[in-house]
C-alpha cells in the first residue's frame, strides 16, 4: 500500500492462486433462485399477510416492480465490473472507497444474517417433525455441513442446486394445483383481486409489507458477486440478474395469490407465525403439510450454502483490497481455490442461531439490502450519465429514468421498516463508521482502492481445472 495515499497497488498473491472461471448461465442462476429460496414466501407469510391486511400478493407485486428497476441497475453495472463484491463494488467504484466501505458494510449485514435465518428456519421445522431432537441441533449439523461445503468449492454448491431448487419448484407446482382443487371443490364465492388489494388496503400497509420481502429478492445481489467465477461475465451475470428477479418474484406473487384465496379468513390464523400451517392444512392436509416440510428444509438448505458463498466472497474481495486484514480475509484455498477462512468465520457468525430468535434475525436483514439498492441505482446515473457523459434518448431512458425509479422505490420501501429495524441497523452502521475512521486514521488516508483493469493471472494446471 501506497503510505501516502493509502490505496492498494497491484500486488499478486504469493502463491498465484485465483478463483477459477468454471460457472455459466445455467448455474449462476440457479445461484441466484436457490439464494433466493422459491418457497422463502412462506418463511414470513403469516406475519407479512397480517401487516398488509390480507394482500400479501399485493405486497410482492410491489416489491417485485421495485425490484426490477434495481436488478436492471445490477446488470448494467456487472457489465462495466465483472468482479467479485457486488453493490460494495459498484459504490466504491463511482462514489470512492469512504461511500463504498459502508455501502459494503450495510450489505454485509443482510449476508451474515441470511445464513443463519436458514438454519434457525431448519431447526424450527425439523424440530416440529421430529420432536425428540432439540432444534439446536439440526441448527448446529446445518451450519457445519453448509461450511465444509463451502470450503470445498463452488462447485459443489452449484451441483448440488439442481437438486435442491428443483424440488422447491415442484413443490410450488403441487401447492397450486392444491390450492385449485380445494377453490373448485368448495364451491364458495371468491374475490379474485382479495389477495392483491381491496377497497380497505392502505398503501402504508402494502409499503410496511413490502419492506420485509425484500430479504427476498437478494439473490440477484447474489449473482453480481460470482464476476470472477463465471466463464462470460458480461453476458450471464445480467442475464442471470434479470432472470433471478422475474422467475423469483412470479413464483412469489403467484405462490401468496393462490394461499390467499384458499385461505382469506388471515383474522383466523392460529398465529402469524403459524400462517403457513394453517394454509397447508386447508389446502391438501397433513400430506401437503409434509410435503412442504421437507421441500422447504431442502430450500433453506440450498439458501444457506449459496448466502454463505457470496458473503465468503464479499469479504474476499474486501480483503484482497486491504479494506480488511489481507492475510485473512483475501487468503484463498491453495487446492480448492476458495476463502476458505472467510467461509469459517461465517459458519461460525451462523452459531449465532443457536441462541437468537427467529423475529429479531429476520428484523435485521431488509435495512442493509436497500441501502445498497438505493446506492446501486445512483451509480447508474453517475458512471452513464454524469461520468460517461452519455445523453441520447435511450440512454436517458436506460441509465436515468430507470435507476431514478429503482432509486425513489427503494427510499420509499426503506423509509416503511420497523422502528427496531433501524434501531439495530444504525448500530450495524455505527460499527462500520468507526471502523472507517480506524482505517483511514482518521480521513487522513483514502481507504484502498480495487484495481479493475488487471486479469486474474493464469493458474498451475496442478491446482485447477480448465474452464469448460
């Protein structure tokens, strides 16, 4: 590092050693959906369709079009930067080191905490199956099955997802088909628009609603951090982004519309946890209800791998640039090619969920996903517009209205979180600000830098495998 400057040169890793270009479009999506767990619409569905009076389909329409504004940012911006850290990336890159740092920071917020959301989601349902073993520990097998995974290597990830996202989409398939068999055998009136809206929905409802699904659309933030692990960045990354969100946000929108109409009389649920029991049931019975068990534990399996990944890979390239300690978090596996350290440590943040609640780790996801969006979406317009000095209608359109969109959205969805939402994101927040001053002595030093422009170099045929 520079002293006077405090940015990072172009050192090389001692040993050569980089993560390897073997994943396409195929598999970075199904990243992406497997991040974003097809069923995750029934890990808040009770709660969510209580906030919003009984238009939880409503709520992920909304979240949906949001989304979308903001995922068509990601993919113009994985175009310009195909490497790994994603919204931290982007920030840093259009706004400087200070603005990307905390950018980075709150989005680490989301990524530490979604693995552990999954293995407390695990322990729950696994519990409530087979009571006779604690929940704490199928949280703790969870959490060391997905870290040894980890460790060893995308790839086994990426194999394993066609598995693992398969069966939650043919669960979503079994679950319609359900749901239209019960509405055509009950032969009771039903409102088609109920679940979307009505004439008693008020707006602050579906935006407070709307806010807590966001957790669920993280999987295209998640694709944005594979970069440097996909064989044509510039044309799968977007692609994968855009494909994630609309194949994500369809089934969840589709998945709430049919629970509502099956189950309209939400005031009845047992409890807002309860939500989704309470559907099941009434849908296909006990049958369905097992069913669901086992596809959801399989999905929160395939979200917990894939969320432990990218965060590994967020701090790796933090590290790499010396914005946090290089010999730890930018160390790479010398045989798997993977942060190994970086997947220890958050398999280890993961523990956590043996002694925290379901509430307050879902509380403390959506705060850091949209400030990164509201981030992202600006640098759109900067690096186009104001940077590259582009003006044509199309551009205007692509790179100013569109982001602008994804902008106000994602400030509006941020401003309806709860009260303790902000509480703990702003300590999250807080943290990560002195940190910044410790790094850059006070604003005396820049914090490092990332170098774009340099190729990973070539690796020893005898720790890697050809691109394929």
């Amino acid at each position: 590092m520079d002293p006077s400057t405090g940015r990072a040169g172009r050192a090389e890793p001692d040993d050569g050693v980089r993560l390897r270009r073997v994943l396409g479009t195929g598999s970075v999506l199904l990243f992406g959906l497997a991040y974003m767990l097809p069923l995750a619409v029934f890990t808040t569905y009770g709660l969510v369709t209580v906030t919003t009076g009984g238009h939880l389909a409503g709520a992920y329409l909304v979240t949906t079009v949001a989304m979308l504004f903001t995922a068509y940012s990601y993919a113009n911006l994985s175009r310009v930067y195909p490497a790994a850290g994603s919204a931290y990336t982007y920030t840093l890159k259009n706004f400087g080191g200070h603005l990307g740092f905390l950018a980075g920071w709150a989005l680490l917020l989301d990524y530490l905490f979604l693995p552990l959301l999954n293995y407390l989601v695990i322990g729950i349902y696994l519990n409530a199956q087979f009571p006779a073993v604690p929940a704490w520990v199928w949280v703790l097998a969870a959490a060391l099955v997905v870290t040894a995974l980890n460790v060893v290597g995308v790839n086994v990830v990426a194999n394993l997802n066609f598995v693992l996202v398969g069966a939650q989409f043919v669960f979503v398939v079994i679950f319609v088909i359900a749901c239209v068999h019960h509405l055509s055998q009950a032969g009771a009136p039903i409102d088609p628009l109920a679940p979307l809206f009505s004439s008693s929905t008020h707006l602050s409802d579906i935006a407070a609603g709307s806010a807590i699904l966001c957790l669920a659309f993280l999987g295209f933030d998640a694709v944005s951090t594979l970069s440097e692990e996909a064989r044509q960045p510039s044309k799968s990354i977007p692609r994968a982004i855009m494909l994630t969100t609309l194949i994500g946000g369809i089934t969840f929108v589709v998945v709430a519309y049919a629970g509502g109409l099956v189950f309209p009389d939400w005031q009845h649920f047992s409890s807002a946890d309860a939500g989704t029991l309470d559907v099941m049931q009434r849908a296909g019975g006990a049958v369905l209800a097992a069913l669901f068990t086992a596809a959801f534990i399989a999905g929160s399996f395939a979200s917990a791998m894939t969320s432990q990944v990218s965060v590994a890979r967020i701090l790796y390239a933090m590290g790499r640039d010396e914005m946090l300690p290089r010999r730890v978090f930018g160390a790479l596996h010398r045989r798997f090619q993977t942060p190994y350290l970086n997947a220890l440590l958050v398999g280890a943040v993961g523990l956590l969920a043996l002694v925290i609640s379901l509430d307050t780790a879902s509380s403390m996801i959506s705060f850091g996903a949209l400030i990164a969006f509201t981030f992202v979406n600006l640098a759109v317009i900067k690096h186009f517009l104001v940077d590259g000095g582009e003006r044509s209608s199309s551009a205007l359109l692509k790179y100013g209205l569109a982001p602008a969109i994804g902008f106000v959205l994602s400030l509006w969805l941020w401003t309806s979180l709860s009260r303790t939402t902000f509480v703990i994101g702003i300590c999250w927040l807080a943290v990560g600000f002195g940190y910044l001053v410790y790094l850059t002595h006070g604003f005396r030093r820049r914090p490092p830098v990332m170098d774009f422009s340099e190729e990973p170099p070539a690796v020893s045929p005898a720790t890697t495998e050809p691109a394929r």
